[in-house]
C-alpha cells in the first residue's frame, strides 16, 4: 500500500512538472507538435505524455546553445560602454 501511495504522488509530481515545463516553453522552439497539444498529452496521458515531450518535444539546447540575448540595459551591452567611453574621450579631447 505504502508503495502505491508512493507512486501515485511520483507520477502527480513528474505530471505537474512535465505539464508546467511544457506550458512554459517559448512556443517556437517546441518540436514535433504544437506547444498546446503537448500540454494536453502531458496532463492527460501520464506518464506516457511527458516522457514523449521530454524525449521529443521539448526545445533543444543546453547552456552551451542558447540564442544570443540582447542586452536590456544600455550599461549591460558591451558595445554601448564601448562606445559610450569613446565618445566621452573625444568630448573630453575637444574641451582641452
């Protein structure tokens, strides 16, 4: 009995999961089918319904294959204190 009850709340905590994973996933990148029926197959045919999303479905890439994000301050690019320094080196050039 002890290991029924254990089971059962396995297989609701790896639905759960599964379920919010796929819901959560940017739409584009899920494969195979759309990011909607994924959801269904993985709340309504557990545990099978998630194994194939995590096997099939789910977005590929790692740490190593992520997409270059844009900066969403300027003084987190790069490129922007670059060029933000040289143009205060020059005004500072011009003054003198």
């Amino acid at each position: 009995m002890r290991f029924q009850i254990f089971g059962l709340i396995v297989l609701v905590i790896f639905t759960v999961f599964v379920t919010v994973f796929a819901a959560s996933a940017d739409r584009n990148a899920v494969r195979v089918l759309p990011k909607y029926l994924w959801v269904l197959l993985c709340f309504f045919t557990t545990p099978v319904g998630g194994l194939l999303y995590l096997t099939f479905g789910r977005p590929l890439g790692g740490p190593g294959k992520r997409e270059k994000r844009r900066p969403t301050a300027p003084d987190d690019d790069p490129q922007f204190l670059r060029d933000l320094s040289q143009r205060l080196r020059k005004d500072d050039e011009g003054k003198e």
